[in-house]
C-alpha cells in the first residue's frame, strides 16, 4: 500500500469508446423491432433512461415507468432476459463492423500502462461479451489479454452506482484502492468508484457532460493526445496537456500524501 499507482481500472460505455447513442441505443431499439415492439428510444430519451445503469435494469425500468400493464406470456423476466440477449447480439455486431472506436487516448494511455507494468482492470456494468467485441475491435485479437481482470455486468448483484464492480475488479487485481485509479465517464461510475475508495479521473462525453462530478481528481472532455489537448472542466492538471501516467502519479501523490 501507499501513494504509487500500480494499476488502472477503466469502465468501458462512455469511456472506453462513445458505445451508447449509436451502439446499445441503436441495438436496443433493434431488438424492440425483432420482437414486434413499438418501442422506440430516440437519443435524448435514452439519454435519460441512462441514469439506470445495465440494459436489462433499463428496460425493466422502461416498462415499469411508462408500461405498468404490460404482461408478456412467460412473464416479465423471462422477457426481458431475451430481449436483452437478442439486444446484445445486435450490439455486437455492431462492434464488429467497426462503427465504434476507441475514444482518443485510450490506446495510448493503455499502452504507456502495458510499458511501464501497470495492472489493468475492467469495471463495468454491461455484459462481458460485449466488452470482449469492443476489446477485439479495438485493440486487436489479443485485446482481451491486454487487461489483468474484466469484471462486468452481472457479476455483482448491484450495479453502478453501487461500488462492487470495482470492489471486485480490486480483488481480482490483488490492488489495494490507494494504488489504482479508475477512468469513468458518468456520475454513476464515479460514485461507485469513489464508495470503492478509488481516486477518479472523468473524460465527459455527450451524454455526461451536463452531470456533477463530485470528488473527481480531474474532469476532462476527453483523455486527449501529445498533440491534441484535453479541455478541463475540474482539477488541476498542472502542465499536462492529456491524460498519461506522469499526470496520473502526480494526481495519486497529491491526494495521498
Ligand atoms: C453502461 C451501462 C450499460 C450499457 C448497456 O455501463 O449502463 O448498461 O448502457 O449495456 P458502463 P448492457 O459505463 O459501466 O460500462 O445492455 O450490456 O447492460
Ligand atoms: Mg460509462
């Protein structure tokens, strides 16, 4: 234990990759359409139906707000389980047609991290199949082994905001809280990361850039490149100009010491 960063836990929708407006929101409405549905989430509603994190919580929150009658045959969890399924199918292929990249940094931030021996982990709350496609898309067929632990989806029983995601991505990297940072997008993944005790930078994307971050280390528009700097929204990032581990450690030092 002590005030040296030692790994990396990222999130992956939002942060990773810009994966909710034309990946999950595009699938979910997809999977309504197969399912001969109606419904259909336009981007600025699912903007707000993203305050309800994981997909299947999502549609369960859907139909219970805006639905209260609906009553498929063979009940509403068996449903919605395989609307979900079908909904991440669709997701994927998504993925593997390459419409969805990596957000600016990322690769270059995880390979620093790769270079210098860091831990890296995945905390998420969406299906680990789909984290495995945008990994594969992303980084290539060995992108996967790129991270030291992917804990996602239902793995814990409560999803962000609560802390067990990353709780369990801890465990599973053997990291001690006051060693590793997590990279979020959203208001929920950074109070789940903050009640796990983890330091957060955030990088904002269109649908969170209206949230409060509070207790964040840095709130930025994005992770940013040598030659293409961050904005920052919160913190002081002294010279830096994009998120790398010599800002990282700088961050970690400051606040633990
Ligand atoms: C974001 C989520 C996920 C996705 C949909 O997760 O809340 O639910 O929107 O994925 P994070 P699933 O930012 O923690 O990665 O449908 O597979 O749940
Ligand atoms: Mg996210």
């Amino acid at each position: 234990m002590g005030n040296t960063l030692r790994g990396l836990l990222f999130d992956v929708d939002g942060t990773l990759a810009d994966t909710e407006r034309d990946g999950h929101r595009v699938a979910f409405n997809r999977a309504f359409a197969q399912a001969g549905l109606d419904w259909r989430w336009d981007v600025a509603g699912y903007g707000k139906l993203l305050a309800v994190s994981g997909g299947k919580e999502r549609i369960r929150y859907f139909v219970d707000s805006t639905l209260p009658d609906f009553r498929p045959p063979g009940g509403l969890d068996a449903f919605i389980a395989e609307l979900h399924a079908r909904k991440s199918r669709y997701f994927r292929e998504l993925v593997e047609d390459g419409s969805i990249p990596l957000r600016p940094g990322v690769l270059r931030l995880l390979r620093e991290a790769r270079e210098a021996g860091l831990l890296l982990g995945i905390a998420t709350t969406t299906t680990e199949a789909n984290v495995r496609a945008l990994l594969v898309s992303g980084l290539g067929a060995d992108g996967p082994c790129w991270f030291d632990t992917i804990a996602a989806g239902d793995a814990v029983p409560a999803k962000k905001p609560a802390p067990d995601i990353y709780r369990l991505a801890l465990r599973e990297l053997g990291l001690d809280s006051s060693e590793g940072i997590a990279i979020e997008d959203s208001d929920n993944g950074l109070a789940a990361a903050r009640a796990a005790g983890l330091l957060t930078v955030v990088a904002v994307n269109e649908y969170t850039r209206q949230q409060a971050f509070p207790g964040a280390a840095l709130v930025v528009d994005q992770l940013g490149e040598p030659d293409s700097a961050f904005r920052v929204l919160a913190g002081d990032p002294g010279r830096s100009t994009c998120v790398d581990l010599a800002l990282l450690g700088q961050l970690l030092r400051t606040v633990r010491s």
